[in-house]
C-alpha cells in the first residue's frame, strides 16, 4: 500500500524517473476527501474552517487535474451520514458549498470544467438546490472535465433506489426481469453516464471506502495519503498519479491475454 505524505521529498527519491506519462492519465479520479475537522482541530480552530480549507484544497485539485488531462473528478463532499453531525456543522457545510459554488463558477470556467452532482439531491436545502442548478446550468457547454460533487450520497442507497427503479420497471411491464443485467443496473445509478473511476484516493490516513461509489469502484487502483484533505497538493496528486501509473490493471485477465489484446 502505497502512503507517501511528502510530495516534493517523494518525487527527490524517485528522481528522474518520476515524471507522469501523459498517455497513462486515468479518464476519471474519485476523491474520498478527508481530514478537514482534524486540520481545523490541529490548528485550535472549529471544524467549519478546516471546511473552508478543503475548498482551497478542492479548487488546486481540481486545476492540476483539468491541466493534466482528466476527464471526470468525483469527490465525495457530503454524505447521507453526515447528516448525522451536530446541526451548527452540518449548517456551515451547506452555507460553505452554497458561497463555493458561487465563488467557484470563474474556476470552472476558466479550465472549461462542467459541474455535476450526485446523490439525493433533493434532500439538500433550497438554496444549495438552487445555487447548484444555476452553476450546472452555466457550466453544461464545458467539454474538459466534468467534475462530478457526491452529495447527500450514499453508494448503498444509490443500489438500492436502482433496484427499486429497476422493479417498478418489471412491474410495469417496461422490462422483464431477464434483462436485468449489469448494463441495465449501472444505468439505473445516480452516476450513469459516468465512466467507472480508474483510481480513487482517500486522504488522511484511513484505510476505508466508507460507503462511496461501491459499484464504480469494481476495478479502481486504490491509493491512500496521510496528508489531511486541506494540506493535500497538486504535487500530491501527482504522487498519487505517478503510483497509479506504476499499477498493472488487469480487470482479472493474465498478463498473456492483456497482451494479446494490446
Ligand atoms: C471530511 O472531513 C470532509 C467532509 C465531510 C466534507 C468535505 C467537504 C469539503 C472538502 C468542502 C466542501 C466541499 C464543497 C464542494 C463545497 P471530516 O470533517 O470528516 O474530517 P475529520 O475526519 O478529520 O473529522
């Protein structure tokens, strides 16, 4: 398992050979971003400014990724479990991503990324609804990356809903259950049309996928950083790029037939 926590340290002791392929960029990248409560802890602030920090962090990633030449980044910014936390968080973190998205609309534009957003929208407060429709609106014409925000996500709820939709389907004599197949379920996801994620990092040293993208996720290169998701830099995407490029992916063939294919 590779945890590299020193960006510039790690690129000194790989030298020379640590340059990133450009035609090994992974078409899409999921982000379980994490650690901001701790670095806001670290530091005597309250949680909601480690938040704002995670922002930062996002807006960095999401650059380097558009300029390296990623298609789709997903990030995890709010799950169903979140809910869960202390209102006065949970308010902050609604009022962070409504002045994000406003804010952050000249960083789409500027690097041409489209916005996305999956999850259970609906229950998200009006004013987050709002604010995401108009960005996504403005945003729909941009062709270089799409960056998807997981929000109110949860990948369990996300099968389950889709096994609903797929029975109703049945029921109403649309489909027959025998056509229920792979194809048919991912297209009942929240994150359909996406393409599955190539790799999927986590910050702040915990080893758990936490309910994210479990379906998408069949094939991803799995790489974990103990940076904490403020303090995480576009050279630490880089690292994390440069470990995914050193990966064989063999979706469960031999090397002999990979080759076969290639
Ligand atoms: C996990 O850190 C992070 C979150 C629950 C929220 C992620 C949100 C952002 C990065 C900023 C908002 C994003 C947008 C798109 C506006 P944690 O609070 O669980 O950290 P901890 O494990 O150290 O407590």
């Amino acid at each position: 398992m590779a945890v590299y926590g020193q960006g510039r340290e790690m690129r000194q002791i790989l030298g020379p050979m640590s340059t990133l392929d450009p035609s090994r960029i992974p078409a899409h990248v999921a982000i379980i971003m994490d650690g901001n409560g701790r670095w806001a802890r670290k530091r005597g602030l309250i949680r909601s400014l480690g938040h704002e920090n995670g922002v930062d962090a996002l807006r960095r990633i999401a650059t380097r990724s558009a300029e390296l030449g990623i298609r789709y980044l997903t990030v995890y910014a709010f799950s169903t479990e979140n809910w869960q936390r202390p209102r006065a968080e949970v308010d902050a973190l609604m009022g962070i991503l409504v002045s994000a998205l406003k804010k952050e609309l000249k960083t789409l534009k500027d690097n041409n990324i489209r916005l996305n957003a999956i999850g259970d929208l609906d229950s998200l407060p009006k004013q987050c609804r709002k604010e995401l429709e108009e960005v996504r609106s403005k945003t729909a014409s941009h062709t270089h990356m799409t960056l998807t925000l997981a929000l109110s996500y949860s990948a369990r709820e996300e099968l389950v809903r889709a096994a609903r939709t797929l029975a109703e389907a049945a029921v109403a004599g649309t489909i027959a259950p025998a056509d229920i197949d792979a194809t048919l379920l991912r297209s009942a996801l929240y994150s359909h049309p996406l393409p599955d994620p190539d790799l999927l990092i986590r910050t702040s040293g915990e080893y758990r996928i936490s309910n994210y993208l479990l379906w998408q996720i069949a094939y991803a290169e799995l790489y974990f950083s103990d940076k904490l998701w403020p303090d995480f830099t576009a050279d630490d995407l880089d690292l994390a790029l440069l470990d995914y490029q050193s990966r064989d992916r063999r979706f469960g063939l031999t090397q002999e037939q990979l080759n076969a294919l290639s």
